[in-house]
C-alpha cells in the first residue's frame, strides 16, 4: 500500500513537469499577474533584421530611437515559415540601440552605439483575449533609456494596435520592414537562407 502511494506521488510528479515542460516550450515568455517579465536570452533566437529611425531624421524625438534589432522566438518562426502565420505564443523583441558613430572605413551611414531600450509584442489568446489580434505591447525602457525594468503591463490597445492594425503588412506585424519574414513566409526550408540562386529586384 505504501509503495503504491509512492508511485501515485511520483507519477504526479513527473505529470507536473512534464506539463511545466509543455508550457515553457510553446511559451517563450512568462506572465505573472497581469505583467511580463523582462525577456532574457533572446540574442539566441531568430534574428529578423534591423530598421532604424534616427533622431536627427525626426526632430530629435524618434519614438523608438534609433536602430532596432528584431527577434522571433524559434518556436513562432518554425510556425510562420512552414504556415505563413504567427501563431498563438509568437513573441517578438525590439532591442533598441543609439546611433553612435556616423562614419566608418566603410563609408557614412548610422553605425550602432549603445544598448538603450527593449519592447516586445506578444500573440496571445490566452492572455490577452480582448486585444485586436490577440496582440499586447510591452516596452522595459524608461524614460531617460537609462535603466530596464524587470516587469512591464501591456500598453493600452490605442497606444499600439490601431497603428499596426492600419499599416502592418501581416497581422498586426510590420513584415513589409523585414524581408527575412516577408519573404520566408511560408517557404518552409528556403526561408533558412541560401536557396535561390535570383535576388528579388530592389523597388
């Protein structure tokens, strides 16, 4: 009898973990009351592209300065090459950066400086039912991109969805911005790279 108490408890057990396992690998973020904490580990997954919108090309206040590297977690990218969708869990993070020098060896141009902000933007029905989309918006920087915080609560559906909702390409997704979603949407193995022997001519 005893034994079998035992086994009960460690077969419960290894049910819990193997469902916290379940949880963790179709979630790439975790959410405690009503907050998203701040992301980590990041640099490790899907590298989309970086626009930039510098300061001295918006009067000084870009409203995310300046240059953005984008990432998707591995998991929404396998999904959006192989469907051609985001799916329900995608999360997405803009890791802002200063301009900092302006020429290089190479020629002019907006040569990265220092790390000054993070955003992410999440998919989810779970979480976040009532959004457009099912998308949320989180930015960790502050004010004086200075400092990160280790939680942020969704931005209020007007600050963010209704720009996105008119002028993204994707669901809610600026993909027109990012060719290696734009054009690896549902290419399943071609969208690793490499595969075409033709590059698209520059509009």
């Amino acid at each position: 009898m005893k034994a079998n108490k035992v086994l009960i408890a460690i077969s419960f057990l290894f049910v819990q973990v193997i469902f916290s396992g379940f949880t963790y690998a179709n979630e790439a973020f975790v959410m405690k009351n009503g907050e998203l904490e701040r992301p980590t580990g990041y640099r490790e997954w899907i590298y989309v592209g970086t626009p930039v919108t510098p300061n001295d090309m918006n009067n000084g206040k870009a409203a995310f300065p300046e240059l953005h590297n984008v990432y998707i977690d591995p998991k929404s990218w396998k999904h959006w090459k192989n469907k051609g969708e985001f799916r329900d869990g995608t999360i997405i993070i803009k890791e802002l950066v200063s301009v900092g020098s302006k020429s290089a060896v190479s020629g002019n141009g907006y040569f990265m400086g220092d790390f000054i902000g993070l955003e992410a933007t999440i998919k989810s029905k779970k979480h976040f039912k009532d959004e457009p989309g099912n998308w949320a918006y989180f930015s960790f920087s502050s004010a004086d991109h200075k400092t990160l915080s280790k939680t942020a609560k969704a931005f209020p559906s007007k600050s963010c969805n209704s720009c996105h909702a008119g002028a993204a390409a994707d669901d809610f997704v600026f993909t027109q911005y990012y060719p290696v979603l734009s054009q690896g949407k549902g290419m399943k193995m071609k969208a690793g790279g490499g595969h075409f022997d033709s590059l698209k001519p520059v509009k």
